[in-house]
C-alpha cells in the first residue's frame, strides 16, 4: 500500500509541476534567456535515454546549435520528445535524433520507427491533455501533457513545433528554434 501511495504522489507532482510550467508559459513569464549550445544539451539528454533503455538503439546526428534560451526547459523538451518514443513504440525500435541548422534556424528532430500517427492526429498531439491512443491507461500512458509542454516551451522560445507521421511507418517530431550567434565556448 505504501509504495502504492508513493508513486502516487510521485505522479501527482510531476502532474501539477507540469501544469504550473503551462500556467507560467500562458501568464507570459519569462524564462531564462542565456547562450545555450542546443547540441550538447540533445546529446546529453540522449545519454540518459540510453542509459534508461539500454536495448533502444538510438542514432545522434550533431551540427553545432546555438540558440538563447533556458537550458533546464530545452533539456526538458528533449526528455520529453524521447520519452513520448519509450511510451509509445515498441521496446527496442529504433529512433533517429538529428540536430540540424537551417535558414537561420536550428531544427531538432525525433524520428522514431513505431506505429505512428492516426490521420489527423499530427494536427492535434501538441495539445494539451490529447492522447492519441485513448485506450492506454492514464498510469502507463501519461496524461497528454509532454507534447503540449514541448510546445510551449519552444513557443515561449520563438520557435515551432510539428509532428508527421504515416501510420505503420513511424513519427517525426520536429522542433525549430531561432539560431543564435555565440561567441566563446558557452554551455
């Protein structure tokens, strides 16, 4: 009963944690604004989802990114982009984490091997409380807000987010940040 009531309560703060996020990103709270090299903070979030699950082969492609921002909630929109791939493809499929510049900006994508997307579902995954497969269990498949806060965190960044996606063939989620000349050797 006890871990029971443990893990509980453990979901319940990340819960309201991550509502307090949205509520800040929709009063229009400023976040951190510092140089951030995106690229090492993507490499760093991929160590540790490879570290979580070990068997998930996962591919990493590196151009140098410099963007200004907070690096706590950029770091939290990966770890929530390759936990959404953990939750909904099959262990062990692959995915492809690509961190590229293009026309002034920097695009990070997350292009998994599972099921993918119904039609009509790209469109509607970024909001919040939307859970694509309704059959999950809100214990094992999350209450819809890792999408919704990676799109407001790139929002509140000045960027965009998107997802694609044929079903059978996997997802791509995507997203594009203002590029940002840095100077010295910032983290």
């Amino acid at each position: 009963s006890m871990r029971g009531i443990s893990g509980e309560s453990e979901r319940m703060t990340v819960l309201v944690e991550d509502l307090l996020l949205l509520a800040r990103l929709d009063e229009g709270r400023p976040l951190d604004r510092e140089p951030v090299r995106l690229e090492r903070v993507v490499e760093d979030a991929v160590e540790t989802a490879r570290t979580v699950d070990p068997d998930r082969p996962i591919g990493l492609t590196l151009e140098p990114a410099p963007v200004v921002g907070d690096q706590a909630r950029l770091r939290q929109i990966i770890d929530n982009l390759l936990s959404n791939v953990r939750a909904h493809t099959p262990a062990g499929a692959p995915v492809d984490v690509r961190v590229s510049r293009s026309n002034g900006s920097v695009v990070v994508a997350v292009a998994d091997s599972g099921p993918g997307l119904a039609e009509g579902d790209a469109e509607r995954v970024f909001r919040r409380f939307y859970r694509a497969d309704e059959s999950r269990s809100r214990a094992s498949g999350g209450v819809g807000l890792g999408l919704a806060i990676v799109a407001a965190v790139a929002e509140a960044h000045g960027g965009t987010v998107a997802a694609t996606s044929n079903r059978g063939q996997g997802a791509t989620f995507t997203v594009t940040l203002p590029l940002a000349g840095l100077t010295g050797d910032s983290q």
